[in-house]
C-alpha cells in the first residue's frame, strides 16, 4: 500500500514521513495520489474535510476516525450530494499523547474499529475502510451510527462524567476521606483524570445520546435513593444484582463469559526486579500469569501482588514460591 | 500477647487455635482471660456483643471491626451504662472469604485502621485498640463517628452503588456497546461484581450518610444533565476539571501528591513467562517498575503491557529492550 500524508501542520506530515509513515502531500494533492482517505481530524472539523475531499475527485472514497458519528454524518450530507462515497468509520483506540513522535505499531492491534455505512454507501467505500481497519490488525464492528453514539455515551461519554461527578465528591467529603479511599475508588475514578477539554467537545457533538443515558442514571439513582431512605434493602439487593448481571455482559478471553481465574498473593519489597523474580519463579514452573494487580503501600517500601492463575495451577504455584522463600497464599 | 478465640461456631475457633492463632474459648470465658476483646462479628450483631462483653468484667475493654459506626456506638449507649470501656474501630482492609483458612498473616500490614473515639471513652481503651491495629501493621487514624460513616459512604458505598447502576445500564445499551467496552468501562464498574446480599446490610447501616453523598450525586448530575442538554460545555468541562481536582487529593506513594511515573508499553505474547523475562530485563538494566497495568486482547493470543517506571529511567529502559529484542516505546 502507497500512503500519502496530509497535516494542517506541513512540519508535522514531514515527521511522519521521516519516520517512515508514508509521502508527504498537500490536503488538496492527495485527490490525485490516493483512492481512499482516512480523515483524522478533530470531530468539529471533521465533515467540512471529508466533504472537500469527496468533491476533489469522483472516484475517491472516504472515512474518518471521528469518535461521534450521527452529527459528522448528518454534516457531510449537508454539505455534499456525494455523501454515498463516505463510509463512517470510529477506531476505539487512542492515546492521551498527539503528533507523530507518539505513534505506535500496534496501538489498533486487537483493537474494534467501528464502521457506520448507511444504506446508500457505497460498496468500495465500505470496503476500503473495512481494508484499512484490518489492515492495522483491528477487529471490524458494522452498526447503525445513532447504535453506534449511544453505545458510546453507555460505555464511554456518561462513565467519564461519572467518574468525574463521583471524583469531585471527595473535595467535600471530610479531611480523612482521601486517606481512606481504597483501591475500589481509586479504579471507580480513574478516568477522571481525563482532559476537561476534550470531554467538553466529545460531549458537544453527542449531547443527545449522552443526556439520554445520563437521565436513565439519573432515574436509576432517584430510585435507589428513595429505597435506601425508606430502607428497602430488598431494593438495594436488586440494583447491586443488575450491576452483577450487566458486568457478566462484558466479553471475556473465554467464550461464554469471564474467566475465573484463581488469585494468589505474595509480598513484595520495593526494589528493582522483585517482581521479575516472582514471575520467574512462575514461569520456571510452568505457571502462566494471566493478570496481576499491584497494592502500593503508603509511606512503607513493600507492596503486595495478586497473581491471577488457572485455579488447576495453584497448587503448583504455592510449592514453587513457597521452595523460593516468598510468602505467597491463595487468595480466592 | 495472649491470644484466646471465641466463635458462634467452635469448629472454627478450633481450627484457628490448630493454625496457631490462639487459644479457643467460649465467649463467657473471654472475660476472666482477657484485657481487651476485639469483637469481630456482622455489623448488625456487634452492639449486642459488645454489650455483654462489657457487661462480663469491670475492667475490660472493648474494640470491634465493624464497617459502619455510629449505629453501633449508638446501640452500644441503648444498651449499657460502660460504654465508655467500648472504642469502637474499623479497619480498612478485608478479603471476600470467610474464616481461619483465609487468614494472611499481612491483611493489615499498610492499612488505614480507623478508631472513632467518643469524648467520655477511657484512654486505656483507646490505647488498646490503637494497639492491636499498630501491633498488626496497620496505621491508625481517628475520626468522629459520624465522620468516619460519611467518609465511607462517599469512598466505599456510594461509588458502589454507582458502579452497580452504570454496569446494569449495560444492558439497555444495544447489541454492540458491550464488544465496544474497553478498559475505561471495566475499571468504572469493577466494584459492581460484588455481593448483594453483603451491600444491602451495609447500605443499610448506613442509610443516612449514604442517601446524603447520592443526593449530593443526584443533584450534580442534573445540573450535569441540564448543561449537556443546553449545550453548555463551559459546564461540561467544568465538572471534567473538578474531576481532576478530586482525583488528586487521593494519596499517593510519595508525599505531596500522585507521583508522575512514565509510562513505556511492550506488546506480550501469551505464555508463560513472557512477563517474567520483560521484568527480569528491565530488573538488569537496573529500572524498577513501579506498577503495570496488562491489556487483554479479546480472541487473540497476545496482550499489550504499559509499565511505570521514573521519567528519568526511560531512556535506560527503552534501550535495554530494544537490545533484548522488544517491541517497546514510551506511552506518556
């Protein structure tokens, strides 16, 4: 595949073409370099490009990486009759960093990359965007683009706002609260650490779907509050075992559901390659660590691990650790 | 120190005197044994104990582990004049299995240990249970109380029940949001795989401050909710930025604030070991790493690593895995 390039910032499509990443171009030379154009542009600017480029040349296709999709698509048929060659296209990867010297190889590996095509697209505009998105190694999903925006604003847009909502709380929550947050609140808050800009403008382009599913969190939380004030356990019961339900939907490394992996437990002294030593010692027995959590200790220079290992391997495990000197136990 | 152990079930205060813990006796007898009993029973059945406990001997006192306080304080002061021999405490710290054989000798070592101290409560009660927390590795902090619940219900039992109420959105999410769901989704929700039956008691001990910190929610998600639907993104980004704010009061492992660690991703092939040989590669180069987090890839044979290491160990470390013969670079 010849690739061409094309930044508002020529300093920036150089750097990329440096780094071997393709051929430098102007935005309006790619019409007669390419077949097909990936528009990955900020999602406000993305239809006034994708519309240019689709009067350019009759027989170019092309996609876009917008993370919103019913607004951009609703603007490129504005402002375009040839609307049939743009086949929406959403890669759900990224990175918090910009510009070329952040790219990496495998940053779509295994990664979904949502395509939107409405049913007038185009057939080769839908295949060539499907090719790119193969092509990086990334895992085709076909949806409806309003599908696609309310999926997000549920899995997305409204957790981000959560946790920021849920995050900010602790600003008011008394002096000892902060020192008293576990890890269950560090993980329920983490992506409050995101850009206030960029959640302003993601949230801008999907206002719809994403007040939808905030006011059915809302309705939700109106109900629970009103079960806990006249405490109805039973009713509490009920919205913890509906968060059980929904988590069990999220897709696993095993078909059928989230593996059950076994835990094992080990204390860890803060000092380069403790860690490696312990996954050697694994390894050395022919353990496979599926996953591990680490528990930092505060002002103390030791740590603990949890090993997620298959439950028929435990055994194994805990005689070579234990034959290693480390203080490990099974801890689910 | 002397241990003896009391247990509705004496098969399991035989097996923990079997695993070395103490001595087994009934709950009469810990009176005549004993200066100070930690009475570590369901939350609901920890005043009735605490009571007659106080009630056996005039010169002991008593702790209990509770994860709720005032309504024990309270019920405690219903029902006996010696309350002030009674310091209530809770520590931050516990494990999803029950009894002796689940016991790890460093469940506490690290841990906040709460104590919530009444004005009239006798210093030597105070100084035992501050004892036994200290003596179990843990770090003492005191608080009122009322305090102490209502730092709990904005850390623990709120974020909770909102994890529990984002997850079952899931399920009227469409077909595709949960294959769209990626690691943001899974960390907002984790905590909502818990058990029902054990947060219904919880939430319901602690009904008051936990309806408190939701109407705190519910109303900041309606002003959430009104912005986004007037298109006030200056709002939108507002709460995103109080967010942050929130987030880094939480402590971190040096003082003053959440360390900055850098990150470097590696691309993991899925047997034994790999991670082990990463580990002891970076371990050579004399980097250590501070924490990592793993990305599972659905239906594929590998996986994705992003290690934390000290901005200034990048470039070390970066250099010995290329050398090694890694695919790494530098993530933030």
């Amino acid at each position: 595949v010849t690739v061409s390039i094309s930044d508002a910032d020529p300093g920036r499509a150089a750097a990329a073409e440096a780094l071997g990443a393709g051929r430098a171009a102007t935005f309006h030379g790619l019409a007669g370099r390419c077949e097909h154009v990936v528009v990955a542009v900020p999602p406000r600017a993305a239809a006034a490009a994708i519309a240019e480029l689709l009067g350019l040349s009759s027989s170019l296709t092309v996609s876009d990486v917008a993370s919103v999709k019913s607004n951009v698509v609703a603007e490129v048929e504005t402002l375009t009759p040839d609307s049939d060659r743009y086949c929406p296209g959403h890669p759900i990867a990224g990175r918090e960093r910009q510009g070329p010297g952040a790219a990496q190889p495998e940053l779509f590996e295994n990664a979904v990359w949502a395509i939107t095509p409405g049913v007038g697209t185009r057939p080769e505009a839908v295949a060539a965007a499907r090719e790119v998105a193969e092509r990086c190694g990334a895992r085709v999903v076909t949806l409806a683009p309003d599908e696609h925006d309310r999926a997000l604003a549920g899995i997305s847009h409204v957790p981000q706002l959560i946790a920021s909502v849920l995050a900010a709380q602790l600003g008011g929550a008394g002096a000892h609260a902060a020192e008293l947050a576990g890890s269950g609140f560090r993980d329920t808050t983490r992506l409050a650490d995101s850009d206030p800009d960029l959640w302003a403008e993601i949230v801008g382009l999907n206002g719809g779907p994403v007040a939808m599913v905030l006011r059915d969190v809302a309705t939700d939380l109106a109900a629970l509050i009103a079960a806990v004030e006249r405490g109805d356990l039973e009713a509490v019961r009920a919205v913890v075992a509906a968060g059980n339900r929904g988590r069990r939907l999220l897709p696993g490394k095993a078909v059928g559901g989230r593996p059950q992996w076994a835990g094992v437990g080990v204390v860890l002294a803060d000092r380069p390659g403790e860690l490696a030593r312990l996954l050697g010692a694994a390894g050395s027995a022919g353990v496979n660590v599926e996953d591990l959590s680490i528990e930092h200790a505060v002002d103390h220079p030791a740590g603990f691990v949890d090993l997620d290992v298959r439950p028929e391997q435990v055994d194994t495990l805990l005689t070579a650790l234990a034959g290693a000197g480390w203080a490990a136990h099974r801890t689910r």
